[in-house]
C-alpha cells in the first residue's frame, strides 16, 4: 500500500468527542467536484427555502437561486476527504467529532459521530451516475483505513458504509465501491463462497408477507450489526436494510429482493461476525 501524504485542510464543522472510537466509516461525496466537497466540508454553507411554486394562472418567472431565502446554514465534514487522485486531505483531528453520519443504527450505536472516523470519498455518486472510483483512489482509502484499524484496534467488522448505518436514507459509497477489494486485503468483511450462491429464487413474493424466510433474514441481518426491528414482516425497513446489505455483498444485483442467495449470504455472514 503506498505510502500516505496528508494535507492540512482544518474544517470548521466539529466538536468535541466523548466516546471510544469503534468504527470507521465510508462515504461518497455525492457531489460533481471534488473542490466543491472539499469546501462543503470545511465551511458552514447557506441553506435555501425552496421559491413557492408559480400558480396554475401566473406568469412570473421562477425565482433564482440568488433571491431565495435563507434559513439556516448546513454543517457536515469529516476526518478525511480522499481525491480521485488518490490525495487525502485532513479535515478534522480524529479524536474530535466530525459531522458525517446522521441518524441511523448499526452494532449497538446510536450517535456514530461519536463513534466513528469519517471518510469521504470523492465520487459523484448516484445523482451522477455513480461513476468508478479509480484504483489510485481506492488504494489511498484501502491504506487510509488500515491506519485507522491499526491506531483504534478496530476489527474488519467495524468497517461499515454510510448506507449500513441509514439504509433508505443513504446509499453511500454504493454499489460500484470494490468492498470485494478491501475485503481480500483484510480489510473489511469478507463472505466466503457457499451454497445458494447464484441462485436468485425469491422467497417472498409481497411487501408485507410474512414467512420463515423473512424471520430469518432480519435475526441474520441484527446480528450483523444492522439496526432493523425484528417484526417477522418484509416491510419497508426490511427492504432498505436488504439493499444496503447487497450494496455490498451482492452489487450485481440490489433490487432489494429476499431470495435464496441473498438470504444465504445474510447467515453465513451472520456466524461470522463477533458480538459488538
């Protein structure tokens, strides 16, 4: 792994941080540039009220962004913002607390600010196709990550995305992130070949249903750390927290459908990973 140059780029946006360090966690920027994310997470930027929709009858133009309201200021940032180039810039000391997760749950937390090293990745995301992220790039965040474990005595299970913590919410770093890449580098959690593999039957057909499939679906998906109420029925929240799973573990495929691969996968992770 190559050896990594930080550069100083002291962000505004944090506070101070009351609790152990337990996991690590990986976003995408979700923005066009990389100097637009860079700023974003370095300064309080304007929040807008949307312009009132015209009338049915009104012919008045549409207001410009630069007549709108202002209603507050959005703060975010997080310990570290990695380029396309493979340049990580250092944003917030790591024992301080960056604003990066949001409400969510995964392994037991609540407040993963609290709980978490934050990594953004530079990578336009989905709103703009989800483009690859290049493999100067991913070796910086493979090598940036293993720092992380080594200073925090964090486990590969601890080594989550942005969509574990909030599935629905958030679909961050996204299907085309090369987890498969960490994982064989030691660095995140790897599933092992088994049976089931390749096999898309689906076993629940409903929103809704409830059957022994979706039972087993949810105990695996909260034991590996997925904050999902155990209600025995294929909701919504159980749908979400299924293409969160597949986002990493079964990318060709996130449709968010319980079938035989994707249930098969669930448990044999789930006898993998220790208790938080």
């Amino acid at each position: 792994m190559p050896k990594l140059d930080f550069i100083d780029a002291p962000s505004q946006n944090f506070d101070d941080r009351h609790r152990p360090i337990r996991f690590c966690m990986l976003h995408y920027t979700g923005m066009e540039t990389a100097e637009e994310a860079l700023n974003a997470l370095r300064f309080p930027t304007p929040r807008y009220a949307p312009p009132p929709p015209p009338s049915e009858n009104s012919t008045a133009p549409i207001a410009a962004p630069t007549e709108r309201v202002q209603i507050g200021t959005r703060r975010v940032s997080s310990h570290y913002l990695v380029y396309p180039d493979g340049r990580i810039f250092s944003l917030v000391p790591e024992h301080k607390r960056a604003w990066h997760a949001g409400a969510g749950a995964y392994g037991g937390e609540t407040d993963m600010n609290s709980a978490s090293i934050g990594i953004e990745i530079q990578n336009g995301g989905h709103d703009f196709g989800l483009p690859p992220y290049p493999d100067m790039q991913i070796e910086a965040v493979m090598a940036l990550v293993q720092g992380i474990k080594l200073r925090h005595g964090l486990d590969k299970q601890h080594v989550i995305g942005h969509a574990d913590w909030a599935p629905g919410r958030k679909l961050d770093p996204g299907e085309h992130f090369p987890w498969e890449r960490l994982a064989h580098a030691g660095i995140s959690l790897h599933i092992p070949v088994g049976e089931g593999d390749g096999n898309h039957q689906i076993l629940v057909q409903t929103e809704n249903a409830s059957n022994d499939f979706v039972s087993r679906a949810q105990i695996g998906l909260r034991k590996i750390g997925y904050g999902l109420p155990q209600t025995d029925i294929f909701d919504i929240k159980t749908k979400d927290t299924i293409i969160a799973f597949q986002r990493r573990f079964r990318q060709a495929d996130v449709a968010g459908n319980l079938d035989v691969e994707t249930l098969a996968k669930i448990e044999r992770l789930a006898d993998i990973v220790l208790p938080s």
